[in-house]
C-alpha cells in the first residue's frame, strides 16, 4: 500500500491554532465523514474514497467510484458498523462499506439523492427522484419500501431523522409551486402532516432539548428558520437566506445557540448568532475580506469554537478560514489560508480533541488542534455557593465533587456532544456542605455510551459548570 506524504515537523501555530499534520492524498478531495470509535477518515474525492487511518495518518485503502466534481453523502450505521455513501449529484446507487473490514458490502441500486440512517427501526431513507423515498432494510441492504410523494408533482430532498420523537422531515418542492416539508411517523412509514414553507430546507439541525430544528434554505433567496418538533409548525423565520445548497448551520447545544452563514438579502454575507430560547438574533458578525460561504459552519464543543469556510465574493478568488470563540461570540482566528483552496469540509474527533480541514490543498486533509481555551474545567459563573468543584476519573467512572455554603437546588446532567441528555444525575435541593456525584458511564436505561467526549452540566442555585468526561 502507497503511503501518504506527512508533514508532521515542525508545527505550525497560527494564533489558536496548530497544525498537527498535514496528511495528502493520492487524488483531490472534496468532503468527508470521521469515525470516531475506529479512528477513521473516510474522504470523498474524484473518482475514489480514500480511507485514512488517524492513529499513524496512513491510507489504508482506496475505493473507486465512477464519478467527479460531485461530493459525497454519509449516513453512520452503528449498530452494524456499516456506512453508507452517495454522491449528491449523478448516480442513483448508494454503497455500502464494512467499517471493519473497508470493503464494499454492496451496491443498493435505485436510490437518488441524500439520505439518512433511521436508527429505530434500522433503515436507510433515501428520495429517489419523483418517485419516493426509499426506505432500505439494513440487516439485508435491499429496498423494503418506497414511500410515495404526497403531493403530485413534487419531489423529495433532504431527509433528517428526529431521533428523540422518532419522526422523518423531508422537504418536497415542486417547480413554481410552494416548498413544504413532509413528517413522517418512522414506526409506520405513515405520513404525520405537511408544513407549508417559504423556501425549500435543507437538513434540519435538531436541538432535542428545546424540541426545535433548525434549517437554512437550499437555495440562495429563501429565508431560514426554526420549527416545532413537538407540534410540527415553524416558530420562527429569519430575513437571511443561505448562500449555497450547503447546510449553513451549526448548533451551539450547550450555551444553546445556533449560528447562521447568511446575509444574502441584504447583500451583507455575515454569520448571525441566535438565542435558542427565544429565537432572536443576538449578535451578528461581518468579515474584513467580505466573505462569502463556500460550506458550512461546524461547531466544536471541547474548545466551544465555530471553524468556517469561506472564499473571496468579487473575482471568486480563494480565501482560508475563521474561527469564532462562540463564549464572546469574536473572531479569535481571521482569513486563516491553508492551500490554494479554503477546507471544502470539516470534521471533528470528538475523543482526541481535532479537527480535520479537508481539501485545502485540493488533495490534503489538515488537523488542526485548538492551542488555547476548552471546556475541562469551565470556570463557574455566578455567586459562589461553593467552594471546590473536581471532576475525578475512577475505575471508569466519573465523579464530581462540590461544595454547598447555602442550601441550593442543584440540577446535574450528561449530554453527549450534539446536545443529547443523556442522563440525569441530579435534581433536588441540597443541604449545605460535601457532595459527590457519580456517573458510571452509561445511559438513562443502563446501556454503557459509545467511546467519545461527554459533557457534565450543573447548575447550584443559577451557578453553572461545565466539565468533559471521556468514555475510552
């Protein structure tokens, strides 16, 4: 197997930032979808998938595929260790890969477009055309099912899985006609309502605790905005479009705000910070070069930082990225260049704390490690109800020690880094002086959590902390 060319000596540091590595691949590069639990980069590039293994930075394998200038659409199996890839535009298969083995399990034919893992009935959606969504079994990777479009006409894009109310969203437009999105009940395949919409979504950013998704338009003119995920109805629209078909979006689910790339409207490209519990714009942030978004933005929950992407609006010329510090909502990292090209993608490694810039150079993935800040030990805010607070690690547990000087109400809490409760570990009002809490590492129902970063919140009589666990 040809090896990859790494630059690894010296590091190059760039404000808050640093280059760990530079890892280059065989062909250019366009997107791509990390895997955590096996310490894996899958990257999607002309005519192959290049499988890189980040624990030595080496290509492990090549994979062909028939197609270019195209980018490529991941949804992660868990439960049976498979990811399934299609290309956005010009094929109507989607591959299967054994994570385990990097090899193709199977080609599923006659699926168009993005689709999604539905984990609750351990199916693959996927729209095909006109015709209807393609529900795919995954324990035999064949169609099971295929859902007509509801309305005559139109067509489906954008499926997203809402995992805590076990419902599908999934956009239909029809040329001339209204956009809308379609709810879908996973149990039954049965069709729930239709929301009217100005625009046509793209995939919906879920925010499970406040029961809200989040979306940007795909197209350059549409406004965003928010919906109800309990009552299916949109709460909220903004007067900012996305500048792109890219998911322009990123939730902030710890401080709970989300970060909109838009401006198109009124001609200024920004990215606008909302407030998840009001849903009001709280701050808006422009660029000295005036950018305009070539991706999206990917939030970074052990540093609390955004990485963007952008490139140069007149004369298309190339720029590099950003960096906000989402605590101060500021610039911290500005018109940082990489390679010829700004990162087409970023990924996250959640456990090891990276990020994975790729394409900058067309056929390089950078990764990229945060030099300062982070969210181990978060200092708490507030009065002082307390008078130490240390998080330990023992035996695979996780205990956090705090003291009480008044009698408080404390509310304690996991959450994985999507913003997902995971457990609950207290709320009740405590009496003055020492207490412990533990977590063993696992769920609400006594399943252990999946290798990776967790996040421990607590709040003493409106004194809140944040500390990260990490499950090995």
């Amino acid at each position: 197997m040809r090896k990859l060319f790494l630059l690894c000596i010296p590091v190059l540091l760039f404000g808050q930032i640093e280059i760990d590595t530079i890892v280059r691949l065989p062909s250019l590069v366009v997107n791509g979808y990390y895997i955590p639990e096996f310490d894996k980069l899958y990257t999607f590039g002309w005519y192959e998938q290049d499988v890189v293994d980040c624990s030595t930075y080496q290509l492990r394998t090549r994979i062909p595929h028939p197609l270019s200038q195209t980018w490529g659409n991941y949804s992660w199996n868990r439960p049976r260790q498979k990811l399934y890839i299609g290309p956005n535009v010009g094929a109507d298969s989607v591959t299967v890969l054994d994570v385990v083995a990097d090899t193709v399990m199977r080609f599923v034919p006659r699926v168009g477009d993005a689709g999604v893992y539905v984990g609750s009935t351990d199916r693959f959606y996927r729209p095909l055309a006109h015709i209807g969504l393609v529900g795919i079994d995954c324990a035999t990777d064949t169609v099971v099912s295929t859902i007509p479009v509801p309305e005559s006409g139109y067509g489906f894009r954008h499926p997203s899985w809402d995992s805590v109310h076990n419902k599908l969203y999934v956009s239909i437009s029809r040329w001339g006609y209204p956009d809308k999105i379609t709810v879908y009940d996973c149990a039954t395949d049965s069709l729930l309502t239709i929301i009217d919409v100005p625009s046509r979504p793209n995939v919906m950013n879920f925010n499970c605790k406040l029961h809200k998704a989040y979306y940007t338009p795909d197209d350059m003119n549409g406004p965003a905005g928010v919906v109800d995920i309990e009552r299916d109805s949109v709460v909220r629209l903004f007067p900012f479009g996305s500048l792109g078909p890219w998911n322009s979006v990123a939730l902030d689910t710890i401080d709970q705000k989300a970060y909109f790339m838009g401006g198109v409207q009124d001609s200024s490209p920004a990215l606008y910070v909302v407030d998840c519990s009001t849903d009001s714009v709280i701050k808006k942030l422009t660029f000295p070069h005036k950018p305009w978004p070539v991706d999206f933005a990917c939030w970074v929950p052990w540093s609390n930082r955004l990485y963007l992407t952008y490139r140069q609006a007149s004369a298309y010329a190339d720029l590099g990225m950003y960096v906000v510090d989402c605590n101060t909502d500021s610039i911290i990292v500005s018109n940082l260049v990489l390679g010829y090209y700004p990162p087409f993608d970023f990924q996250i490694d959640p456990i090891r704390e990276r990020v994975f810039a790729i394409g900058c150079e067309s056929t390089s993935v950078h990764v990229l490690r945060d030099v300062e800040g982070g969210v181990a030990d978060a200092p708490v805010t507030g009065s002082r109800p307390r008078a130490s607070l240390v998080l330990r690690e023992l035996n695979g547990a996780f205990e956090v020690g705090y003291e009480l000087e008044a009698p408080h109400r404390v509310a304690a809490a996991v959450f994985d880094p999507c913003g997902r409760r995971i457990k609950v570990l207290a709320s009740e009002r405590q009496i003055p002086g020492r207490h412990v809490l533990r977590w063993d590492g696992t769920d609400g129902v006594g399943v252990k959590v999946a290798r990776g970063a967790y996040f421990i919140l607590l709040d003493m009589g409106g004194v809140h902390a944040r500390l990260k666990a990490v499950v090995r």
